[in-house]
C-alpha cells in the first residue's frame, strides 16, 4: 500500500512538472480594449506601422525603440542569436531591410526596390531569409502579378544569396506573401528547413503551409484552410509545425481551441496531446509559447512542445 502512494505521488507530481511552463514573463507590452492584436516573433512583441520609432518589447518583456528614416514604415521584425535585429520596411516607392548591431545601432539597410519583404527569419548561420511580394513597374501601389521568385535570402553584408518559390506556384489572387497586418510566424528558418505560411487564394482565408530545404528547394506544402478561424502558427527548431485554431459552438457561441501537429509521413494535421491552455503565438527554439487572452499586461508562458 505505501509503495502504491508513493508511486501515485510520484506521477502526480511528473505529472504536474509536464503541464508547468518552463518560463513565464509578464511583458510590458500590454493589450487595450479594441487594440488590434500585436505580431509576436520568439518571444518578442511588437506593433508594426503604428510608431516611429518602433518600439520592440524584448523576450524578458522590456521595451527597445528602433529608429527608421521617417518615411519608412515598419513591418516585421526578426531577431538573431547575436543580439542583432532586423526590421523589414517600405516607403510609398520602394522597400528594403535595415540591420541593426546588439547595441541598437543601425550597421546596414538592404534597397529591395519593388520587391517588399514582409516577413523575416534569420537561420543559423545568421543569413537572413524574407517572404514578400513584389509591385509593378512604375505602379508602387499595385501587386505584380507576372513572374517573380517570393522569397529571398541574404548574406549578413547584404548581399542577395537566392530567390527562391515562384509566385507562379499558387493559384491567382492575393499574393502568397500577402502585407496581411501583423500575421506572426509567416516564415521560420529552423535549422534544415524553411516554413512558410502563405496565401494561397483569393481570401486571406485560403492559406497553406510550404516548405524549403537551405538551397531554396520546395519540400512540402499543405493546405490550412480546414482550420482558417482564428489560425495561428508556429514552427520549432527541431523542425515540428504547429497549427492552433478555434471552434464556434454554434448553440452556446463559446469558443474552444485546438493544437495540432503536422505528420510528414500521411500528410495529414494531428491532434496534439496535453495542449497547454490559452492563445498559441510563436516557437522559440525547441519550446512553443503562448498567451492569455485578455486586457492589460501580455503574460507569456514557455511550455516544451507535445
């Protein structure tokens, strides 16, 4: 009988060890009544296109102000191990990418011209990756529809490395890097492979799920409308791709989300098990981060994935 206790204790507290988050911050950063929601990139929160200088709140929920020229207009953000940072941007005529050094120094801006890169990834060998979509020639305010490559890497001295995924892959309609405001984790670079998460329609609705391998390769892609309701995304570094999305009781109106994993193998969408509570925003390294939703301070809670 004291054996079995002591075993029932035993589990329960494994038990209770597995559903604990591995990290908590309560950030600075903080939500109001009718605020749209703020991007969210490994930790980091920010709101692109309303400020500058932008002010970025650090994954220990401190805020940072970047400074872009006042005629850009901010528009993701992405951050490297060495402390670097990168804000991608665009003015009424062009775009482009300023790099910043640890110390919040601008170091150096990349001119993408008409090609807008709307999302951003470093990856481990602190090349950075963009997803984007380019305007027409002497028409700054209208999508290019003919051939162009959607994504794009670049050496850290600036240099392009790649163009990679044609626009003619996805069907017509709106750009797969679509400027959708504040979309988080629409491209991932996790150690052997790049996750994008695109339109792919007419409505931003219509998404799915691409893969490249590091030479620009396309691997997989995978469908997301099932789960187009409130949809969140997130892809860890050890290469798992997590979907959360909510379900309307149409009797009661209540929400209730639901995490799944993607299965390479049947290329089918898995339901997750022992899904942490609240609202799924980003990966951060091997760990998926999430967050309450509510009015005030953000509070962010670290849990190792399913």
């Amino acid at each position: 009988m004291l054996k079995l206790f002591v075993l029932l204790t035993v589990f329960t507290c494994l038990s209770g060890a597995a559903d604990a988050p591995i990290r908590e911050v309560t950030s600075q950063a903080a939500e109001g009544s009718g605020m749209l929601v703020p991007a969210f990139f490994r930790g980091y929160i920010y709101w692109a296109g309303r400020e500058n200088p932008l002010t970025i709140y650090t994954p220990d929920g401190y805020p940072a102000a970047y400074f872009l020229a006042p005629e850009k207009t901010a528009q993701a953000i992405a951050a490297d191990t060495d402390g670097g940072l990168a804000i991608a941007w665009r003015t009424e005529t062009s775009g482009g990418i300023d790099l910043f050094g640890a110390s919040r120094e601008l170091v150096r801006t990349i001119e993408t011209g008409r090609y807008r890169p709307q999302h951003l990834s470093f990856a481990e060998d602190h090349s950075l990756w963009t997803l984007g979509y380019q305007t027409r020639a002497g028409h700054a305010e209208m999508w290019d529809d003919s051939a162009y490559m959607i994504v794009r890497k670049f050496l850290p001295n600036g240099q392009q490395a790649g163009a990679y995924l044609p626009r003619s892959l996805f069907p017509h309609g709106l750009p797969p890097g679509d400027e959708t405001w504040q979309w988080s984790n629409c491209i991932t670079v996790a150690h052997n492979r790049v996750g994008l998460w695109v339109v792919s329609g007419m409505y931003s609705g219509e998404t799915e799920w691409v893969e490249l391998d590091l030479d620009g390769n396309l691997t997989g892609r995978w469908r997301l409308d099932p789960f187009s309701y409130e949809l969140r995304v997130a892809f860890t570094s050890d290469g798992h791709v997590f979907v959360q999305h909510a379900n309307l009781d149409p009797q009661s109106h209540t929400l209730t989300y639901s995490l799944l994993t993607l299965d390479r193998t049947s290329s089918t969408w898995q339901s997750a098990q022992s899904a942490p509570g609240g609202r799924l925003v980003s990966a951060d390294g091997d760990a998926l981060i999430f967050a309450e939703r509510s009015s005030g301070p953000i509070h962010l809670r670290w849990y190792p994935h399913p």
